[in-house]
C-alpha cells in the first residue's frame, strides 16, 4: 500500500503466541527493540537489535542470557522470561528491564546500554533472591525515560499471595549510569495493569495513569481509571478517580499520556469491552487533563470512521500514541473483526488526529494479515517525520511457527489527506455565463453527502473523502436574467429533434437530447415542443428550466432522440480519495428546454 516501505525482519524465532517485546527509539535516532528468548531457542534470554530507520540497517547486539548470569542457572529445572521492557537515556544509550523466573524464585533485572549496544555497567537485580516476601506476580513491569533517568516499575505481590497487606504495584527511579534515585515506593495496591507515565519536569513531577482492577487488599481502589503524581521530593499525591472517563470498565491494554507544545496534557485509553465472546475495548478515547491528573472536559471518541463516532465493526486488541507534527496525535490500532479469533487476522492503522479527536488525515492500514496476528504496535517518529511503526506478527496462526518482530516505515507524504481539492472546467451552452456551482459527493447507498467549500478561484475542497463509491453532481440556480431565457426558436429546434430533422444550428448530440426532453420521459417527442412553446410565451407549463450538469469525459453511448434516459454528475468508484492523485474533474452543464449550441 502506499506510504509502506519494505518491512525489515528484526528478529525470527520460535516461540508461543505471546512474545513479549518492546521497542523505543534512541536521542540519535536509532530504533532499539528488544524480544524474549525462550528455552526452546538456545536457552532464555532477551535479544537486542539495533535499527536505522534511514538505512533500514539492522545491528544484531550479544543476547543477554539468563542461564549465563550465573553459575547456579545450570542446575535450575525451569527457567523463562516473564516480560520486559526498553527505554531510551537522557544523554544517549538505553536501557533494558526484565523479569525471570530463576528456579523457585522471581527476579526483576536492569541492563545500562551505550548507543552502540554495550554494557556500560554490571546489571542491577531490582528484584530477588531467596525471600519469600518477594514475588512478581506473571512478572508485568514497564520501564520509561524520564528527565532523571528511568522509572522502572512493576507488578509486585508477597507470599502468600492472599495476604490483603501486599503492596501491589511499585516503582523505583533510576539514573543513566543505573544508580538508584529514589527508594522502592509503592503508588498502587490493587492487583492492576502498567502504568502510563509522563515526566512533568522539575517543579512538577512525574504523572502517572494506570486501570485498578478490583481487588480485595487493603486500601485497594474501586475498579476504574486512575491518575496521580510522582512529587520531586519522592512522595505520591493521592490517587484521583477519573469518573465516567472509562465507564466504570477496565482493561489490561496500557493508556498512553502525551503533552503538546503548549503543555496540554492529554490521556489516550481504550475503553469498553467487545462482544462476540471477546472481552476486547471497542472505544478509544482521549481526555485533557491538568497538571495535578484532574480531568478538564469530557473525553471524545477518536474513530477511523469520519461518519460516525459509532463503534466500528471491529475490536481493539492494542494501541500507541505520539505526538506529531503541529500538535497532531498520532495513533497505532491493532484491529480484529468482530466474529474473527485475533490469532486467524489482525491489522494494525495508523491515524492522525486533531486536538479535538477528530481525524486529521486519511486511517493508512500499516500492515495487515489474512492468516496470523500482529501485535504490540509501538510508535515512533524519525527527524523527517517519517512514522515508524514497530511490531510482532506471525504469519502462521496457532502455532508457534513463523514469528517475528518488524518495523514499517511509513512516508508522511504520503499518508492520503482528509480533504482533497478539485480543479473544476465548466462547458456551458454558448451565451450562458460562469456562475457559481455547487458541488456535492453523495455515496451510492446515500447515507454519506458531502457538499464542497467552492473556494472562488474555481477550486472546490471537499473537508472529508473516507466515503467509497458514489458519484459528483453540481447544481446552480437559474434566473433569467442574466442566464438566457427561453425562446420560441428553442421550441422549433425541439420540435425539429422531436421529428428527426437537423436542429437550426446543426447536428444534435447526446446533451441535446437531454435539454429537449424537458417532460422526462425518456424521448423527444412533440409534447416536449409545446411545452418549452409554451415557457417561451409565458405559459403554464410541465418543466421549469434548470441547469443539469453531466460528466464531460462520457460521451454517453446509446443515448439518442427516443433514449434519453441518463445520471447527471461523475461517477467515482473509488471515492473522493481517486482525486488525490488527479484532481482536475470536468463537466458539461446545460439547461432544460435551451437547445442550441455549446461553447
């Protein structure tokens, strides 16, 4: 499709459906995406590659391998990688978190990176050893660059797993060079799903969005959508319920935060849940918020149906959210149609949006399967503002065949816009002067009617072009004066058609047959004459005349004196979006009952 470079293979192996990956991109620009090893594939461990999104060059870095962390690893019975996680450093270089099971034990570890993919530091176990107080539960943690470094955070329970007093989610910040900034701090108890988190600055602090999942522990929150901030001095504010944000429903898919140019915070979620026996969000939505997480208005529904805020006809699996250019919010959306297994088709579309919600450019379906899954899309965007777009697919479903991580450039340029503007070229009947005319795109079933912005310097915009088939028309108003009135001489010439003889200007064709047939029905006949007759003297009549404009590149076979049957406007099968690449449209306009000859 257009605007999709050649998708490069990070990384190919064998592994089960869920392969917890990530990616970021680096202050130099290079893409770093890291993915788990598993014991099927030469022992557990998380592969590093490093990407140039101009070259498209892919750098292979030594794994880090869990059984060669130490020598204890060769006698253990059972070792795997839960999840992890990549964050770019201030400064330069990146680093990697994840967590393992280490025999009996869960551990949570922190790799320091240079730019070129070497350690820079011995790593940091965050998580560990042989306390029966620790464990992480299904080992979900995130890892996000902040002004100070990186805040790691993660899902933490203690034995046993029952005890309401267990602290649930806690965080930890830690500078490039992987000294600790602050303490271990706990911000939520609830049994819940990876925080979004956005660095404030200095004076601020850092916010935080996360879902609460109901949960019986002590001081656990009510189900919903929460925010609340990371202080400079290392203290928590308390937790602020975003009411009827998310609907009273949750899900395990992580919100993204994001602040414009102007310090507008704005929370992007997904909301609501699928049906169809899925339990998958159907709604994504976004909502500005202060400083302190309080909400500032309601949220808005951002859709990639420009018709309709209506739910789509697919659920929402995952998504990303950056800021792009001018302020702009854009958007990756993992889809699966309603009815289908995610693993069997997902695609995944890249959308541009206003600050309002609504949409600013053309949805390009980045990437798409008939036969597998794609997942975790991760978005990025490169100096030239190209879109890079990184994710997991397997082309072959439910197996754990044919896996792979990948990255798709997508060119802004040529990303289709939401309005396109024609050129319009008028041939009009000799004597009648250019007037203004309204375009109008209506779809075939007639649910979509878009009228164009006439633009006055014989350009037309139409401000919405998602609609597929359907048709152009124009109208314009008649008024005599100045467009010229009916005469008894355009009734003889009727009349002449009517009788098969040659017309007083000369051989007819099809727009003539059109304009005498002013009683439509279908042929010129002598009741056609007596009525534009009788408009010429003043009388009553069956037609007023009106301008009729048709598609000047038809030459309209088969239409003749006793067939005169036809569709006004120009027939687009591919939509609005057809004209993008070529925008001039041309149109012959006539008036019923004027027959005479044309410019």
């Amino acid at each position: 499709m257009a605007g999709i470079l050649p998708g490069e293979f990070l990384i190919r192996w064998y592994g089960g459906l869920y392969q917890p990956n990530s990616g970021a991109q680096l202050e130099n620009g290079t893409i770093v995406s890291a993915v788990r090893r598993i014991t099927a594939f030469d022992g557990p461990g998380v592969e590093i590659y490093l990407t140039d999104p101009t070259t498209q060059a892919v750098t292979h870095i030594p794994p880090l391998m869990v059984n060669a962390l130490d020598d204890k690893a060769a006698t253990l019975s059972f070792n795997i990688i839960w999840n992890l996680d990549v964050a770019a450093l201030p400064g330069g270089g990146f680093a990697v978190a994840y967590s393992y099971f280490y025999g009996t034990e869960q551990r949570l570890m922190l790799h320091f990176f240079d730019d070129a993919g070497a350690q820079t530091r011995m790593p940091v176990q965050v998580v560990g050893g042989s306390d029966p107080q620790w464990i992480i539960n299904e080992g979900i943690m995130s890892l996000d660059t902040v002004s100070e470094g990186v805040l790691l955070t993660w899902k933490h329970e203690v034995q046993p797993v029952n005890d309401p007093a267990r602290p649930g989610w806690m965080g930890q910040i830690f500078s490039p060079s992987g000294e600790a900034v602050t303490d271990t701090f706990a911000f939520h108890t609830n049994r819940a799903y990876k925080p979004a988190t956005l660095d404030l600055g200095a004076e601020e602090g850092i916010l935080l969005a996360f879902y609460a999942q109901t949960d019986s522990s002590v001081g656990a929150l009510p189900a919903g959508l929460y925010t609340r901030k990371i202080l400079p001095d290392g203290t928590l504010t308390a937790p602020i319920a975003l009411n009827g944000v998310a609907g009273g429903t949750i899900n395990d898919i992580r919100p993204k935060l994001l602040i414009d140019s102007e310090g507008v915070i704005r929370l992007v979620y997904l909301d609501g849940f699928g049906g169809g026996g899925g339990n998958d969000p159907l709604a994504l939505r976004m909502v500005t918020l202060d400083a302190a997480g309080q909400t500032m208005g309601p949220p808005v529904t951002l859709t990639l149906d420009t018709d309709s805020p209506a739910s789509p006809s697919w659920r929402m699996m995952g998504f990303d959210a950056v800021m792009g250019p001018e302020d702009s919010i854009i958007v990756a959306l993992e889809t699966v149609p309603q009815g289908v297994q995610f693993r069997d088709k997902t695609d995944i579309y890249v959308a541009s949006y206003n600050s309002d919600g609504s949409l600013r450019s053309m949805p390009v379906l980045a990437t798409q399967t008939e036969t597998g899954l794609q997942r975790d899309p991760i978005l990025m965007t490169t100096e030239d503002g190209t879109i890079a777009l990184h994710f997991f697919g397997q082309t072959t479903p439910n197996t754990s065949q044919n896996a792979h991580l990948r990255l798709a450039l997508i060119d802004p340029e040529d990303v289709p816009p939401l309005a396109v503007t024609v050129n319009l070229a008028l041939d009009l009947p000799v004597g009648v002067e250019a007037g203004a005319v309204i375009l109008t795109f209506t779809s075939d079933d007639g649910s979509v009617v878009i009228e164009a912005t006439d633009n006055g310097d014989g350009t037309h915009t139409f401000g919405d072009i998602s609609a597929l088939s359907g048709r152009i028309t124009a109208a314009r108003d008649y008024a005599a004066p100045p467009d010229p009135v009916i005469t008894t001489a355009h009734a003889l010439d009727v009349l002449r058609i009517a009788l098969g003889r040659e017309a007083s200007f000369g051989p007819t064709e099809a727009r003539h047959f059109i304009a005498a047939d002013v009683n439509g029905n279908g042929s010129v006949t002598t009741e056609d004459a007596l009525d534009v007759l009788r408009a010429a003297l003043g009388r009553e009549t069956s037609f007023a005349p009106e301008f009729i404009f048709l598609d000047a590149g038809d030459p309209l076979p088969g239409l003749a004196r006793d067939a005169t049957a036809h569709t006004p406007g120009i027939a687009l099968s591919g939509g609005l979006a057809t004209l993008l690449d070529s925008p001039d449209i041309a149109l012959q306009g006539l008036i019923l009952g004027h027959v005479g000859p044309f410019g």
